[in-house]
C-alpha cells in the first residue's frame, strides 16, 4: 500500500479484513475504515439508531468463543458463500487487459488498489463520466510493451508500445448482451489529428496519417490512448467511451492468479518461436506458457494475426468462464490475488480510475450472460495494392453492416427477450395487405440524415417506387438515431407497404396520429434518421441481420486448429 492509503494498517493482512456480518450471516470485507487509526485496543462498532445487532449463534451450553488478537479475524469458512465479496474481471485477447472490481472491500485495501491503476486524460476521445443506465463501449488496448522478467521474446525491443491487440467491446443498455470487436493490427486505416494533453498539462497535436497501419494509432510520434480512440470512431462510426491498456506482463500475472486457464487444441503444438508446446486436446496454461499461446502465429491456421486474433477470443472466453466461477468467487485469497494483479496491469481513462468506478463498471458487465457475449472480427480483404500480402483493408460489403448493428445496440445473439418482442412488433404491425403504393399518402422529413435527404427519398418515392401522394415536410423538430413512420391506426396497409418498399423493421412502425395534408386527408409521416444510408437503399439493422455475421460465444469450448 502507498503511504497515504494505508493509515496504521501495515499489519493487517487483506485476506483476514473478512468478517462476520450478524444482519446476514455473511462473511464480508470490511468497507470502512477503523475508527481511529492510532494502534490499541479494538472496540466493537456501535449498532446503528432503533437497530439491535444480534450476537453470534454458538452451541448450546458451549463457552463464549475467544475473541481474536488484535489485527487479526477469522478466515471465512470455506463452503459460505459471499454475496457482496465478489470480482468480475474480463481480459482482453494478447494482453489479457482486464476491467476489474472489488465488490466489497476494505477501505485502507481498496485506496491501494486505487493507487495501482495508471490513468490517461483522453479529453473529448471519450466519456467524461460512466453512466449505469446507458449502453456503453469500452475499447481494449494490448500493447507490445515489455515490461516484466522474461518478455524479452516478445514485441518490438524499446517499442513506447503500439496498439498490438484491440477489441471494442459494445454492453447493451439493458444489459442483455455484449459485442466484442476484434480490429487487426494490421488493418490499412486513416488515423486521425489528434490532441493529446502531456504530464506537464502541456497540450499537443499530433498530425495524423492517411493509409497506415491500425497499431501505428498508439505509441508512435507521441500518441497516447486517446489517439486510438480516435481512429476507432474514424474506422467504425463508434465513439469508445472509454478504454482499457496492458502490456505482455499482465496475461503471465493474472492467469497465474486464477491458477490457469483451460485451453483445447485440434493437433499438438511445439513452436519454437514462442517455445509453446502442447499435446492435442485439453490443457491448463498459466504464466509464461500462457503468454505463448496467445502470442503464438505459427501453430494455427494460416499462420497470421487474423488466425491469432480467433484464438485470443477462445482463450478470453475461457478465462471469463474462470473468473465467473464458483471456485473463483468463493476464494477471497483467490480475489485479492486477481484484485492485485489486475489493478497493477491496467492503464484506464481518468473517467473511469477510481475503484469505484471500476466497480461499477464490473456488476454491469456481471449482468450480461456469457452465453450473449459475442466475438467476432472486422470483416477484412488481403490489401490488393500489396504483391507480398502483409496488410488487410476493410471489405466495404459486410463491415458497415457490423459497425451499424453495433451503433444501433443490435445483439448479435439469439437474445430471446429482444427475439420475443421483436416477433411481436413483426406480427403486430408488418403482417397484413399491403396498399397499392399509388394509395400511399406520406409526408418526408428530416430528422438527423444528411442535408437534403429528404427530397432525394421523396425523388425515388415518386419516380421509381410509385409512391405519388409523397410531399416534402421539411426538418423534423428533433433528431432520430433510426427512421421510422408514425401513422394512424386506419392507415396501417399503408405503412406495411412503405415498409415493405424501405425495409423497415415492425419496431420502426410507430402507431400514433396522422397529419392532415392540404386536401384534407390523412398521411403518414416518415422520418428519416441518422441511420438513413440513402435515397432507395433499405434500411433496418435487426437481429435477422445478425445472423449473417461471423462470431462465437463466450460458453462456447472450442479447439485452436
């Protein structure tokens, strides 16, 4: 613990901080300070106001139990489990980056543990505060710095460190699943101007660059996380609202924490430039051995990142699988040793430093099921401008799709609440006759598409898609993130067709009032929002779309090949 932190708690082993809660029958840490950090006698905390705290249960007829020596409690028994002592921890592909939290801890414990984790000003990059009640979207960096005894294998030797691993990860705001995004290195990206604020306070623009790889986003020429931010929300339309960073050191450090991770492999394994060696089938590695599996490009697929980048995910859903288990959450020498290892292996965004913070942000990924926590890759081409294939460009037919579905909080998952209502605004509102398009009376407007949008869809509407009783309404009086078309009740063949003709989704179908057009009749009223791609293009991200893109799950055992 850092001097300031820690009071008169020098001799206060962190494990023996678990104590006896009478109101619950619970073994919980100690959240509050001592009443007085001058050494003495303990004395019992006053019960709170009206309240009556019940002694402890004992035997019948047995002696009252001796009270423990000074600074010392009793270990919780084994078998009881925690409701409130409890970690999550997610790890991020090569680094094995971690968003970690104490559920409950004890004061002088948990303002080391703050002392532990590195911070970064990223400015107007991110989220100036993380808020419980919103989707969010973390990115993670593993960077290939060397820190640590014996990573001198590994990365590039005096490297500031470079964006080496990166996955977006993408929490739904009801928090019903999550997407994590992994982007390749060594995608062909244009990396964006970018301010970046110095120790000092001292504030500098780092100039970007057009056609570079994605992990020259961090490190060179000075620039720091939020320049990777940046060039994530340049590349995805996305805004990370904040980030996480490690380097080589933390993967060895926290699965030696967890006492390793299983892993499973199609053929047996001797790389001798990562030294891996591992038969075929089910394996525990940890430390070292760890870090060579997810470091390793020769021993699976094609031999390149794209390939590393699928076993990384396997790897971070196993060890997920780990953190959430029973012999993890029950051990609190197992969870100080994670709350260790993790704390000191992370680089976050000062919104996010505090433990607090970092607790918070923990229960709310706790929520998602790992069943719907999805992994998938940026869909990618070999660069066509390159002889010797080295690099990788976006593949403009699917990679928009997937950064919209993201954009929208659309689950790439079979999420059966959303399935549910989703099926039944289907049925509800798009099944049904449809009015000939020369029926259809509609007003246009505005509401966050490009300037002019709304009389390039009335153009198509008229011209090519029939729809005569069209008529331009201008700008709408506030934005929409999605299109949609309200209409009254009695309209409603009307609406299926138009959303038949422009691929809206039952959920984009809002029943409520028409307007009255200057000859006196009913019309709807679509509304074209920020997801609006363009006059006749269909719009409508929805889980049907999901379903074509490549992804695994976090409950998924599966076998590098």
């Amino acid at each position: 613990m850092d001097a300031q932190g820690r009071g008169r708690a020098d001799d206060i082993d962190p494990v023996d901080q678990w104590v006896l809660n009478p109101q619950t029958g619970e073994y919980e840490l100690r959240q509050t300070p001592p009443a007085s950090p001058v050494p003495g006698p303990r004395t019992a905390p006053a019960p709170a106001p009206g309240r009556d705290v019940p002694p402890q249960r004992g035997r019948r007829g047995a002696p009252a139990p001796e009270e423990p020596p000074p600074g010392r409690r009793r270990r919780h028994p084994g078998k009881r489990k925690s409701k409130t002592g409890k970690v999550l921890l997610w790890t991020g592909s090569t680094m094995a980056v971690v968003v970690l939290a104490a559920g409950t801890g004890g004061y002088f414990y948990l303002k080391h543990l703050e002392g532990n984790v590195s911070t970064t000003d990223v400015g107007d990059a991110g989220s100036s505060s993380f808020r419980k009640d919103e989707a969010f979207d973390i990115l993670v960096i593993g960077t290939d710095k060397r820190t640590g005894e014996g990573n001198e294998g590994y990365g590039d030797k005096g490297s500031v460190g470079h964006a080496d691993t990166n996955i977006l990860l993408h929490v739904s705001k009801d928090r019903s699943n999550a997407t994590a995004l992994s982007i390749p290195r060594d995608l062909i990206v244009d990396i964006p101007d970018c301010p970046t604020t110095g120790e000092d306070g001292t504030e500098t623009v780092v100039p970007g660059q057009l056609g570079v790889r994605f992990n020259r986003s961090l490190g060179e020429s000075g620039r720091d996380p939020s320049c990777t931010m940046r060039t994530v929300t340049e590349l995805t339309g996305v805004k990370p609202d904040h980030f996480v960073m490690a380097d080589f050191n933390a993967v060895k450090t926290l699965t030696s924490a967890v006492d390793g991770v299983d892993v499973c492999v199609a053929h047996a394994v001797d790389d001798k430039e990562s030294k891996l060696q591992l038969p075929a089938g089910k394996s525990t590695v940890e430390g070292e051995q760890a870090l060579a599996f997810v470091r390793t490009r020769h021993s699976f697929g094609n031999q390149g990142d794209l390939d590393r980048i699928g076993v990384q995910q396997q790897f971070l859903g196993s060890l997920m699988r780990k953190m959430s288990s029973s012999d993890t959450l029950t051990s609190p020498t197992k969870l100080l040793k994670l709350a260790e290892a993790a704390t000191e292996a992370l680089t976050v965004d000062s919104a996010i430093g505090s433990v607090g913070t970092l607790k918070d942000v923990a229960l709310e990924l706790k929520k998602v099921p790992p069943k719907n926590i999805s992994f998938t890759t940026v869909p990618v081409n070999d660069n066509p401008a390159e002889t010797i294939k080295a690099t990788v460009v976006v593949r403009q037919s699917e990679a928009p799709q997937l950064f919209d579905l993201i954009k929208n909080d659309v689950s790439l998952t079979e999420v059966k609440q959303q399935e549910k209502k989703e099926k039944a605004a289907i049925a509800a509102r798009l099944k049904g006759v449809k009015a000939d398009a020369s029926e259809v009376r509609v007003r246009v407007l505005n509401g966050g598409a490009e300037a002019g949008s709304a009389q390039q869809e009335l153009n198509w509407l008229q011209t090519q898609a029939g729809v005569t009783k069209s008529e331009n309404g201008g700008n709408a009086e506030k934005e929409l993130s999605r299109t949609q078309v309200e209409y009254d009740p009695g309209q409603a063949d009307e609406a299926r067709r138009l959303a038949d003709l422009l691929g809206l989704s039952g959920s984009a179908m809002k029943p409520g009032e028409s307007v009255v057009n200057a000859q006196g009749l009913p019309t709807m009223t679509l509304t074209l929002g920020q997801d609006f791609k363009g006059a006749g293009v269909k719009l409508g991200s929805s889980a049907a779309d999901a379903k074509s893109v490549r992804k695994s799950t976090a409950d998924e055992v599966k076998c590098a090949s």
